[in-house]
C-alpha cells in the first residue's frame, strides 16, 4: 500500500454492492496495509436514544444531550461505542488523534466531560464501526465503490446528519451525482 486515507473520508458510489453502504459518508480512522476503519458519519438511529445510552453506561444527562442523535457507526460490533470530537489529546487523555483537530475515544469519561459542559463543542456517538481487512479497501476502491477526500469538520460534525451529508460530500469534490454510474472503467 503505498497511500494512507486516515482522516479522509469514503463517499459511497453507485458502484457500492453491500446496500448497508449505500449513499454513505464514512471517516476513516485507521488505514494501513493491515486493513482499515472507519466510522460512518451519516446515519442516525432512532434506537437507542442518546438518553438510553448514557443512562447504561451511567453518564447524567443534565438534560443538555437528550435530543442529540446517536450514530450508527457501521455494521460491526454495534454495541461497542466510539466518540469522535473536535480538539486535541490534550482535551481527552484517553483518546487518540486521528487527524488534524480530531479525537476518537472508546472511553465514558468524554461523555461525562461532554454531559457536564465542559467538553468539545464538535463531538458525535456512534455505535459500530466499518471495518475492512488487508487490501479490501483498496479493491473496492479500485472497483470504484468509493470516492475519497478530506474531511471537513463541517461535513463530520454536521449538525443535522442524515442523507444530504452524501450529497455535500460530493459537491465538496466537486461531483454531481448524477454523472455518477455503476460500471466502472479505465481509461
């Protein structure tokens, strides 16, 4: 593998065969020869609520996160969680820096920071992760399944996420969807 795609995101293509992929916008986290992952930035769950989720791992809400949605990652282990936010290792010792300004946790100790005020404005709780093994990324990518580019803070913190975060995806790079096709080609 001579590229490395941590920090950057993957915008699904009509290209993509797994339907649990279609239309998303996934950050990668990790990316090295021996595979990746990546949490998907654009599907919301109706369950659990933010409010169930930080009830089980013991987190008080006061009442200020009650309404923020909680993400599906991706498809694996989808009860593990993950917390990505805006700042710096400085700000969460027990998380790691995955890019230029971004924090990914596995720890509840962010969310308590995060209920009582004092964390990251920029955060997101995901459930599940996207996980690809040695070469697999780069296979779908070469079979043009996925798109890839940087990853505006904008685009991942967006405060409404949902289906349009494909579309602005897109229109970061500057590609209409619809010149998009499913069979892909060299030239």
């Amino acid at each position: 593998m001579d590229f490395d795609l941590t920090g950057d995101i993957l915008i699904s293509t009509p290209a993509m065969a797994d339907p649990r992929f279609e239309h998303s916008v996934i950050f990668l986290c990790a990316h090295s020869s021996e595979g990746a992952f990546g949490l998907v930035l654009n599907r919301p769950m109706t369950q659990p609520t933010m409010a169930s989720v930080l009830d089980q791992v013991g987190v008080e809400d006061h009442g200020k996160l009650a309404s923020t949605p909680v993400m599906l990652g991706g498809p694996v282990e989808t009860q593990r969680g993950f917390v990505l936010h805006a700042g710096s290792a400085d700000d969460d010792p027990s998380g790691q820096e995955i890019g230029e300004g971004l924090v990914l946790s596995a720890s509840t100790e962010i969310l308590k920071v995060i209920a009582e005020g004092k964390g990251p404005k920029d955060w997101l709780l995901m459930l599940g992760y996207s996980g690809w093994g040695p070469g697999q990324l780069e296979a779908e990518i070469a079979q043009n399944a996925w798109l890839t580019c940087k990853a505006p803070q904008s685009l991942i913190f967006d405060p409404k996420p949902g289906e349009h975060q494909w579309l602005d995806a897109l229109k970061s790079m500057g590609v209409d969807p619809v010149s998009l096709s499913s069979i892909s080609g060299r030239a």
